[in-house]
C-alpha cells in the first residue's frame, strides 16, 4: 500500500457519505489531528473521490492544511460506495435517510447492517426497547410505527427543514440526533401557526 501526498484542493468529498459524528466526537478528532498530525491516512478513488476519512478531511482543510497523505484506490463506483459504507460500518453514526435514498437495503444488510439498524422492523421491538440507562437524562427516544406514505412525508419534511436557516439556529438543548432536532423544529413551527 502506497500512501501519496495530494493537494487537499484536489480531494472530492464523496456526496453519498452517510457518515456523522457528534460535535464532541468532532472536537476530539480535531484536538487528536492537532496533537499527533494525521496517523490515518485518507483513502481515495482514483478520482480524487474520498471513499473513508471525510471527518478528518474536513478538520485538516479547516487547519489549512495544503497536502494530505492518501492511499489511492482504484475501484469502481459501485465498490468505492460498498468501501465507504464498510469502513464506517462499526464507528459511528449514520443519516438513515442518505442510506435510505443512496444505497439499496439489501446491499447494506449484505455489507453488515442489520434491518433494525436501517429502522426496519421497528414494531418489532418489544416494550421494553429503551435507551441505556447512560443515555438516557436529559434525552428520550421515542418510537414510531408509520405507514410508508406517513414515513416518506415525514422524511421528507425533515430533510426540508434541515435546508433552512432557521434550522442552523434552532436551540437543541445539548441533542445531536439532527432527525430529532428537525422533527422539533416542525412541531414548533406547526404549533405557531396553530396559536
């Protein structure tokens, strides 16, 4: 394997990245960056697309940083996709309406998701499907069982939202779901016009 030094200018972040990461976990990465330099190199296509290592990208372009070491793959489109979701598979988070809307559900549960990991399956969770105990003050979850027109409008209004300023300033009470966040968002909006 053959890390080579690119231009930062040149790397493409991939647009189908269903990747996230908390805004703490976002600040520990930065801190980690700022303390040890990059012991992980990216990983690109031969496009220049960023296939893993798109948080750290951004923290390095944010120290403008102006060469970055890159393995450079050379993979085509349909496999740089089922690379990029493998290697996030077990660390972190995940915009379920990017997988819903860029991947196939059987590719993903072939590349290691489960169907309740996609929100699939949800009514079958018994009564007691709860947040850890260490998660749970000052956060609730709450479950729906919706049908698919009811879930595709509410997908979609959400990700409606997520697009508008207001949302960049709503008050999230320390919650980094950004679904949640946006679905808050509606209500209050639906209960103003409501008064």
């Amino acid at each position: 394997m053959k890390i080579e030094q690119i231009k930062a200018s040149k790397l493409k972040p991939a647009t189908y990245n269903p990747r996230q990461i908390s805004t703490k976990q976002y600040k520990d990465l930065s801190k980690s960056i700022a303390t040890f330099g990059l012991v992980d190199p990216i990983i690109v296509n031969k496009d220049f697309t960023v296939i893993g290592g798109h948080q750290r990208l951004k923290v390095l372009n944010e120290m403008q940083t102006d060469t970055i070491p890159c393995v450079v793959l050379d993979l085509s489109k349909e496999k740089e996709r089922e690379l990029n979701v493998r290697l996030n598979k077990n660390t972190g988070d995940f915009d379920i309406d990017i997988l819903a809307n860029e991947f196939d559900i059987d590719e993903l549960v072939d590349w290691g998701f489960k169907h309740i990991d996609l929100g699939l399956n949800v009514d079958k969770l018994d009564d007691t499907f709860e947040l850890d105990d260490s998660d749970k003050s000052p956060f609730q979850q709450i479950t729906f069982t919706l049908a698919d027109k009811q879930a595709e409008l509410i997908r979609n209004k959400i990700k409606d939202i997520k697009g508008t300023e207001e949302y960049n300033y709503i008050e999230t009470f320390g919650n980094e779901n950004s679904n949640g966040n946006a679905l808050y968002l509606l209500v209050l909006k639906w209960v103003e016009q409501k008064k």
